[in-house]
C-alpha cells in the first residue's frame, strides 16, 4: 500500500460522497489504485455512517472505522492514523474546507525537498475577526507557557512518511493535542501555503477554545506548578517586608495602624489565589488520575471494508 488518506466523519453526511470522489481521483494522479481511505466515524449523530458503509460495500479502497461513541477529534484521528497502513498518510478534514487535491502539491513538494511531513499553512487564517483574533491568541499563550513554538495557522491537512507516522503513533497520553504532538514528534516538516474554504461556522467557542488552551498547555508544560512557586516567594517576601515595616511603625512612631480596608483586600487577593492555585494543582492531578487508568482513548466499535480480489 503506497498511500493511505485519513479522515474523521461528524456530521459529515453532506460531505462524504464528494470527498471521496475527489480524494480518489487525487490518489490515482499520485499511485495509481495503490490506495486507501480511512473513514473514521467519531459518533456522527447523521447518517454519515451509513453513507461511508455504502461506500466502503462498493469501493475496496475504503476502511470505515467505526467508533463506539463520540471521543473527539484529535483521539478520532489518531485512530485513523492507527489503521493506515500505507507508506505515506495522507491526513485531512472530510468537510471540503480543506481541498483534497492539495495531495498532488504536498507530493511533489516532499519528493523535491526529501522531507518527512509536509503540511498545509495558511497565509491567513479563515473567518470573522474574533476566530482569527483568538486563533492568534492562542498559539501566543501557548508559547508563552510552554516554550514551545507551534507553527501557527496549520490546518489538519498534512503528508506523513510512514516512519512519521509510527513515531506519532508512540504517545500514548489520553489528552490529545494534536498541534502539538505533531511539533514534538520531529523529523524534517516542511510548510505549504494552502487557502482554506470557508463552509461552515467553527464549532470551537471561546469556551472550548479556552478549554483547549487549558488542557494543551498542562499536556506539554509544567509551567503553572512553577510559576506558582515564584508567586508565592514574591508573596511571601512582600509580606516580610510589610511586617519590618509595620514593626519599625510601632516602635517609632506609636500611632494607631487603619488597616481594615488594606487587610480585607488582603485576605480577598491572597484567598483568590490559594483557590486558584488549588485548581492549578487539582488540573495536574486529574491528568496524572487519567493516565494512571490507562484507559483507551477510543473504543472501535466495527470496521467496515470490502475484500479486496
């Protein structure tokens, strides 16, 4: 198997039959019928499913995989990557915003610069002004709290080499962030410059957004646990100095201290904080309980695929 095109279907059903129609004429122009498409199903409430079935009962080329529940994106991905088993992988989002054509480009590109990934970025980033302002945001807090430098503007799709692929396949965490696993993994990764349609609303809200930011920087970082060591020394050494200064007011000056207002903001600020760092701590747990579980991060209910002759 020379190549292997790898996609999630959620609510996909308007979708399913024009990608594969377009992502097999590109595989053909590439390796001939040397191909397949791994369809994974994350729980999709439409009938996307039973259209990949269809496809999968008249076309060998296609894998449908078929998970038990709703597990996310990155985890559903993961899986297809999991089940690819061609030379190269090509990976992309069944929804048409990405052009299934981009393989011929992202081929010739990887053949010329002998390289291990090549995967699409955008000159700029689609929709309004508030998807773009906190796209920008993100990878800049990001970088802020982790060190890390992901490219920014990426889009899911992206040609792996097959030894890419095994060594992304080796974490086995149960939070999956895949822009980051991606950036960690290594090997020679290569841009290309891609226009992304623009054919649906995003489904990522500030809230999930900010979920998102939440769980990838605690995945990749150690940063908040040590920022909170630093917040208390500076705290407490502020309060020492508070105190010498309270001492030298006493035994000098002999005047009443008013402090109510001063200590009551006191109590507030540092109660907020305890709290705060209290939840800091409680999110590194939860992620060390999670793993500790080993728990799969999906559970493939049924494959479906046609016996090849």
């Amino acid at each position: 198997m020379k190549l292997s095109i790898v996609s999630t279907l959620y609510q996909s059903a308007a979708y399913v039959s024009e990608f594969y129609e377009r992502a097999s004429a590109s595989a053909r122009k590439v390796v001939g019928d040397h191909f397949e498409i791994v369809l994974v199903n994350d729980g999709s409430p439409d009938d996307s499913l039973e259209l990949a079935i269809k496809l999968a009962e008249q076309s060998s080329h296609v894998v449908v995989v078929d998970l038990s529940r709703n597990f996310g994106h990155h985890k559903a991905m993961m899986t297809g990557l999991a089940h690819a088993k061609g030379e190269r992988v090509f990976l992309i989002d069944s929804d048409l915003e990405e052009e299934p054509e981009w393989l011929e480009a992202f081929s010739l590109q990887m053949e010329r610069e002998k390289c291990d990934v090549v995967y699409g970025s955008q000159e700029r980033r689609k929709g309004n002004w508030f998807e773009r302002w906190s796209g920008q945001w993100f990878y800049r807090f990001f970088k802020a709290l982790t060190g890390l430098a992901l490219p920014e503007n990426v889009v899911t799709a992206r040609l792996m080499s097959r030894r890419y692929v095994e060594a992304l396949l080796r974490h086995e965490e149960r939070e999956v962030f895949m822009a980051g696993l991606w950036h960690i993994t290594g090997f020679d990764q290569r841009p290309h410059t891609v226009k992304k349609h623009n054919v649906s609303e995003t489904t990522y809200t500030l809230r999930r957004k900010m979920s998102l930011l939440v769980n990838s920087v605690t995945s990749f970082s150690n940063a908040p646990l040590v920022s909170i060591f630093y917040i208390g020394v500076s705290i407490s050494s502020f309060a020492l100095v508070y105190i010498a200064y309270l001492v030298t007011h006493w035994l000098f000056l002999a005047t009443p201290m008013s402090g109510w207002t001063s200590v009551m903001a006191s109590i507030w600020l540092l109660g907020g904080m305890v709290i705060s760092f209290i939840g800091v701590v409680g999110i590194y747990l939860s992620k060390i309980f999670s793993e500790t579980k080993q728990r799969p991060y999906t559970i493939v209910r049924q494959i479906y695929a046609k016996q090849q002759d």
